[in-house]
C-alpha cells in the first residue's frame, strides 16, 4: 500500500513539475515555402518582480531572424505572462533543426524546446502560367550621399581665404595710400581730413582721436624736418624743435611751438591720465594741430628746385618704387591667402583623422580604388560552359587562353573559355575560366590547384604558400578551394607586393571550372569583394 503511496507521489510531483515548465515553446507551422516566415513564439510565466532577458539574435540555428517582435505581457492575478516571438526564415530547401534558446529569468538560464521544420522549393507551372522576357537592368537613385559634406567645408575654406585676400589688400591698400604723397604736408593734410571722415568724436572714442591727431602731427614732424618724433617724449619733440628751428634757420614764433606742445600735453593727459577734454577744446586742438603743420611747412627753408630732367627722372623712379612696392604686397596677399588656406586644410584633415581615423581620411578623401569598387554598380553575369555564375564589380572580358597557358596544356584541352578583369598586378584582379577535355580524364582537384599556381608562378608569382579546403556552392556543387598569399612581382617597376589569393576548382562531365581572385594583402575592402563575389557562385550543371 505504501509503496503505490509513492508511485502516486512521484507521479503526481512529475505532473506538477511538468505543468510548471518555465518556458514554453511553439511555433506556427513545421512546413513552409522557401523565404516565408516561421513564427516562434517563447513563453514564461513569472511573478511581478521577477527580470526576463529574451535573447537578441540575428539567426537562431540555420534559420535568420527577420524580425524581433514586441514583448507582449499579459497579466494574471498575481502573475504575468510574457511572450515573444520571432520571425524566421530560410532561403535554401530541407530540414532544419530550431536549437534551444537561452532566456534568462532572474539571471538563471533556461532553455527553450528544439523544433523541427521544413523548408520546400517553390512549385513553378511552366505551361498555365505565362513566361516572360527579362527585363533591362534599371539603374538605382543612389541619392546624394554625404558628398556635399565635403564640398560645403572646401568652399568654406575656399571664402576664408578670399577673405584673408580681400582683409590683407584692404589694409595694404590704404598704407599705399599713405605712403604715395608727393610731399609730408600732402600727406598730413589728407590724414587730417580722414580723421574728422571717422567720426571718432562722435563714437566717444576721445583716446584713439587723440592718438592718431598727435600721430598725424608727429609724422610730419619726423618727416619734414627730420626729427625722431614718432620715439620722443613730448618734451624731447619740443626741445627738438627748437634746436632745429635754429640749425635750419626756420622762423618760428614761440606760440606755434607752445600749441603744438599744449595739444601734446593734452593728447599725454587723454591716454595716460583718462581725462576727458570738452567737445569745444577738441575742435580747438584739431585746429591747432592744422595751423601748427602749415606754420611748420612755411618756416622750413625752399631747396633750390631741381631741373626738368632730374625732376622726370625722380618722378619715374618714384613709380617704379610704388609698382614694385604693389606687386611685392600683392605677393604678400597671395601668400596669406594660400597659407590661411593651407593651414585650414591641414586643420580639417586632423580633425577627421582624431575623430575618424587615418584611413577614413585616405579612402574617402584622397581616394581607393578598392572602395570604389565596392561601392560602385555590380554585375551578375554567366561565363563559358557548363556557366559559372557571378557577381562582380566589373563585367569579365574574354581573353585567348592561348596566351595564358602553356602549349603542353592546350594540347590536351578540347574547349577552353577565360574571362578576366584586371591583372596580377592591379589592386584587383579576378579571373573565370571553363574547360573540357579531348580524353576521358581522371581530373585530381588538388594536383589541378598545384598546376595552376604553378602558371600563376610562371606569370610572376613567387612564394606562393598554399592552404587548401573543401568548397560547396548553394546549391551543393562540392569543389575545391586553395588560398594563400603570395608576392606579385611586377617586371616593368621591378617591384614587388604581397598578395592574398582565393581559387576554387570544380570539375564535372570531363570539364574544369576555375575562379582566382587576387589582391594586395590587407586590403579590407578587397576582402569584403571577395567574400562577396565567393558567395554569389553558382555552377550550372553540365547535364543541363
């Protein structure tokens, strides 16, 4: 009697347990068609503070996931029901197994149930259903890409540089103004009638009027009768004055100099001292400044005029001086405009090779031709017979065999087609050929692959090292693939360069198939064509 006690307990706790399964697994169908959607769906029933983690995937087994739906959440009294679910495909025929998939639930894993599926080619009625031509290839709208990126900064680059011209010109433009007058009161003169033209006054710049009003004035001094006034204090000017008026006989009354030494002082109080003259004592001292550069270039004694002839010459050496002066300061606005330009690009550069990177900058500023590669507009075409199908960057040209191979090896070949793009010696290099026989050969994969490094050896290759593997294509066509590296000599530089290579055999009805790719080593968009090219062969049947 005890004993079927616990017969019944154990049944009855399995039961429980049973029922209790934290997570259920389902699925929508176990048969579907190539491309269509499986849906599966996980379930688990946790209390309110328990964590679940569904995993993020991008396949699940040999299935791909196509979409990750929402978490849907289903309260029950105390509990809640979370379910998630997945849709899945699968482009190839057959029968697939959907693993176990971990989900965590309060950091402890467990394990969904593995379903079986499967997948069936798509009926195609050849006879009810109507056939049509293929269609022309139509060319994608690509868009504007990020181009314009790059043309905004270079015009951007390119305004601040005219800038800089157009800034620099302007500046020399007006010390040639200062610099061309005929005689220091012309130029005084001139000076005094801009300085009243920029309203400093007005502007309540008191400081910078007097400045450039005692500046007009000291520059006439310096040169007109020859005084350092620019480096003299106000009282080594007026003491230079008079020492002057006396060696140069000039007649000065004492109250031309005593104003010129008044505005002085006043100018020294406005900078020095922050005081703020009276609108009516400004006007007074421009006037001053006026009278005193007049009384000046009265007093200072007439030189005896120079001839005619002295006079031309002077005059054309003069235009001489400021022609070579304007081409020289021309120059020095080129040159300002080109080295803020130089200096801007070399800023941009190293900002995007901080940020992005050396190689970023190279490839996509300076150019690769890998990546225009693979960026450019595919091709998929068929090459020879039995057909090998690909997808390349560029279309294949057809080539004469007989110039690639060997006579011992035409010989025994009855049919041969070869198509290439490119050379060993390019970045990229890509070749498809097709063959068949004139006997009954045993064709040996492998000592096939080592007669063809042996002519890619013959055409400049050297230390050629050589891994060899398995190959099948998507549609189950097994073949051979050798891969590598090697070094490329090339006879014209007399250079060399370390390849990587990729060449893969197929043999079928007394007939060879080959693809070689090859390519500078390291170059990673070189292996991103690669691998996409590798994975777009397919092989027509030579019995269709």
């Amino acid at each position: 009697m005890k004993f079927k006690l616990y017969i019944f307990l154990l049944l009855f706790s399995t039961m429980i347990f049973a029922q209790q399964k934290p997570v259920e697994t389902s699925i929508d169908t176990t048969k579907n068609k190539i491309g269509a959607e499986f849906k599966l769906t996980l379930k688990t029933v946790v209390n309110s503070k328990s964590k679940v983690e569904f995993p993020k995937l991008k396949n699940i087994g040999p299935l791909e996931v196509i979409q990750s739906y929402p978490v849907d959440t289903v309260k029950k009294d105390d509990t809640y029901e979370l379910i998630k679910k997945y849709g899945l495909t699968q482009f190839d025929s057959g029968r697939y197994t959907i693993p176990s998939v971990k989900i965590l639930i309060d950091k402890k894993p467990f394990y969904s149930d593995s379903i079986k599926v499967e997948v069936a080619n798509v009926k195609v009625d050849t006879l009810q259903q109507k056939m049509y031509d293929i269609k022309d290839i139509s060319t994608v709208d690509e868009g504007i890409g990020n181009w314009w990126i790059y043309v905004l900064i270079a015009l951007v680059i390119i305004g601040i540089g005219v800038f800089v011209y157009w800034y620099v010109k302007k500046r020399q433009l007006k010390k040639i103004e200062e610099e061309v007058y005929k005689t220091p009161i012309e130029k005084a003169t001139s000076l005094l009638n801009n300085l009243e033209q920029k309203e400093l006054v007005q502007k309540g710049e008191i400081k910078e009027y007097y400045s450039e009003l005692t500046d007009i004035a000291r520059n006439y001094i310096e040169e007109a009768i020859h005084i350092p006034a620019m480096e003299s204090t106000t009282s080594e000017l007026i003491s230079a004055i008079r020492d002057a008026s006396t060696k140069k006989k000039m007649t000065l009354t004492p109250e031309t100099v005593e104003n010129l030494e008044r505005v002085l002082r006043q100018a020294d109080l406005v900078k020095f001292a922050k005081s703020k003259p009276l609108e009516f004592e400004i006007k007074e001292d421009k006037n001053k400044i006026q009278k005193v550069i007049l009384t000046l270039d009265n007093a200072i004694p007439t030189e005896v005029p120079e001839d005619i002839e002295n006079q031309l010459l002077n005059e054309a050496q003069r235009q001489k001086q400021i022609q070579a002066q304007l081409k020289k300061q021309r120059n020095a606005r080129i040159g300002y405009a080109v080295g803020a330009i130089i200096l801007l690009l070399f800023a941009t550069t190293t900002f995007f090779v901080v940020t992005k990177g050396f190689n970023y900058v190279k490839d996509n500023i300076i150019g690769h031709p890998s990546k225009e590669l693979l960026e450019g507009e595919w091709v998929k075409s068929a090459y020879g017979s039995p057909a090998v199908i690909i997808e390349t960057p560029k279309v294949l040209k057809r080539m004469d065999a007989q110039k690639v191979l060997p006579k011992e090896a035409m010989a025994l070949i009855k049919e041969m087609q070869l198509f290439t793009y490119g050379s060993m010696i390019d970045n990229f290099f890509v070749t498809v050929s097709t063959s068949k026989f004139k006997q009954p050969t045993d064709i040996d994969l492998s000592k096939t692959l080592e007669g063809n490094l042996k002519i890619i050896e013959a055409q400049g290759g050297q230390n050629i090292i050589l891994k060899q593997e398995d190959f099948q294509t998507n549609e189950g066509i097994q073949g051979v693939k050798g891969y590598g590296t090697m070094t490329v000599l090339n006879p014209a530089t007399k250079t060399s360069t370390k390849a990587y290579y990729e060449l893969l055999l197929f043999k079928q009805d007394q007939g060879l198939q080959q693809i070689l790719i090859l390519h500078e080593e390291g170059d990673t968009y070189a292996n991103e064509i690669t691998t996409r090219i590798l994975n777009s062969v397919e092989l027509q049947r030579a019995n269709n």
